[in-house]
C-alpha cells in the first residue's frame, strides 16, 4: 500500500485519507511554530521520515494560493517548491546527529522503492501557454521540474487539457489525467433529478461533450457571454472544472434565468479561494445556496468547515488511482 505525505495544500484530507487505511505523513513545523522562516523562506519537514525507507511514497498537493482555513498564507509558487523539497528529500534520504556546537553527522538512509506525485490541482493552469510573446508557461515549468523526480504525475481535472505540450506528456504516459466529473455526474443525478447537463464556456463543451453559451474573457477575471441556446422551461445543471471569482457563472444564471429556466444549478471541480479571501464563495452559497455542488480538492473554509455538505468528496478518486498504480 502506498504511503501518503500530505503537503500544505492536502493537509485537509488527512482524516479521510487514515479512514481509508493509508499512513499519512505532513511537515513539521519550525523552531518558530511555523512553516515559514521570518524573511519568508519556507521550512519544509517531514518527521519520522525513516519509516519510509523502501516504501512506496505518493506525494500529495494542491497548486493554489491559501484560502481562509490555513493560518499561514501559502502562494501558488510556495506549494510549487514545497512539493520540488519533499521530492527532493525523498531522492536523497538521510538522516541528521547533532555531534556538536552546530556540528551535524548526516547519514544516508534507504529511499523510497517508488515515489509518486499526485496533483489534486494543478498549479499556474491561467499560465499554461503563451499569448503574448515573452509570456512565461509557468505550468508546464512546474511539471517538467516535478518529473525530474518523479516517472508520472497524476492531476485531477488539469485546466490545460488540450494545449500541446500537455497533450504530449500525456500521451506518453508521464501525466495522468484524473477527473472527479464522473463522480460530479452521479451526485448531480441525486441532488438534481432530471436536470439536463450544460458547460458554461467552449472549452467545457468540448471537453465534456455539452451544450452550452460562448465565452469572451475580457480581464483575467472577467468575461461576457456570448450565443444563445433554448432553455426555457427546463432545469439546468452547468458543469465545469473550476470556480475563480464566480461571476461568469452568475451572469450565467442571470441570463438563464431570464431565459426562462426553471432552475439553475452548478456542480465544479475546483472552487478555488482568491488571494483577497473567499468571499467569492460565500457570495456563490448566498445566491445558489444546495443549488451549488463543488469538491474538496482544494483546501478552503468555506466548503471544508462551514458548508462540507456542498463539497463531494475526492478522496475515493485518490483512492482508486493509487489502488491502479500498485
């Protein structure tokens, strides 16, 4: 079975992550009680690390900046380079004797038999191509220094889905996409009976295969709505990979609305908190309310202590691949 070390942004999956009979690893703290040093420097310790000598070690993070439930605030770029100091411990174990004043005897221990890493989701996804030229890819930047480390890397619903270096990773097997829709799917038929399914934006249609508007982004955060299509009288379920600001999806229900639908609903992979706070998801619960349906892969206090009834649960995904890497 597969041992776990949990990074920042995983930590809140800790629990049902043990239930399922996995040993579960986190870092440490500091002599300071933190995780960061005060000139900002990120300390990075994973105790009792010498129970994984000769284990089959998966990685775990979440690529995004912290929301309101992590006391430390952590930027997309520090979970970045937390995950390259855990995998770059883990490719050279060792252990550390205080011998004396500030004199250290540092000793090699066994690496782990197989490392993993798995992305519940994926860092810099609004950097993952080019637009204008001297752009940075930041993404695809982050993965080719995590797979000098490691052989694969899975990523649950990774934004740049279709661009082509991504494509190609994937087709050689070095990234595996995992998505939690199906699992999104089934809920929605419960909570949603009878709803039909719609995308929100073009790349949504054709990555799942739905209907829906068009979508012109005019800012980093916002976009306009663009072409129609018939929704009077029908209960609608819009279906998409993430949550930012939230307000594509309310001019969307807006317009739906007065379209004439009779409900709107919307069920999303990633809810991600912004560096302003999570007020972007208290306003969605307000206005949506049980109508919102969205899952844990990212750590935020909205969803994972006020409103974890509107949260599904990635941990069986989580499950499932690490069961189909063994």
């Amino acid at each position: 079975m597969w041992n776990l070390i949990l990074a920042s942004g995983a930590e809140h999956l800790k629990e049902p992550l043990e239930k399922r009979g996995y040993q579960v690893f986190t870092s440490g703290l500091n002599y300071d009680g933190r995780r960061f040093f005060y000139n900002g420097d990120l300390y990075t310790r994973i105790e009792e690390i010498e129970k994984l000598q000769g284990k089959k070690v998966c990685v775990i993070q979440s690529g995004n900046y912290s929301g309101e439930l992590e006391q430390e605030k952590f930027t997309t770029q520090d979970r970045i380079f937390e995950v390259i100091q855990i995998l770059h411990l883990l490719r050279n174990l060792y252990s550390v004797e205080e011998v004396g004043h500030k004199e250290y005897r540092h000793s090699p221990l066994e690496n782990p038999r197989e490392i993993l890493l798995l992305l519940t989701c994926m860092p810099s996804g609004k950097q993952d191509h080019a637009v204008r030229t001297g752009e940075c890819n930041s993404a695809r930047s982050a993965l080719e220094v995590f797979l000098h480390y490691v052989s694969r890397v899975g990523i649950i619903d990774p934004h740049p889905w279709n661009v082509e270096w991504f494509t190609t990773l994937r087709a050689s097997g070095r990234i595996i996409d995992l998505s939690m829709v199906p699992y999104l799917l089934e809920e929605i038929k419960k909570r949603f009976p009878g709803s039909e399914l719609v995308a929100p934006d073009e790349g949504a249609q054709v990555r799942l295969g739905l209907d829906g508007f068009g979508k012109k982004r005019t800012s980093s955060v916002e976009s306009t709505l663009m072409g129609d299509f018939p929704v009077e009288g029908k209960s609608l379920t819009f279906v998409d990979d993430l949550i930012l600001t939230g307000g594509t999806l309310l001019k969307t229900r807006e317009h739906t609305l007065e379209k004439g639908a009779t409900q709107f609903a919307f069920a999303a992979t990633h809810a991600l908190p912004l560096i302003t706070g999570e007020d972007n998801l208290r306003r969605l619960v307000d206005i949506l309310g049980k109508d919102l349906l969205v899952t844990n892969t990212v750590p935020s206090k909205t969803f994972t202590r006020d409103y974890p009834e509107q949260a599904l649960d990635c941990t069986p995904l989580i499950d499932a691949f690490l069961t189909s890497q063994s």
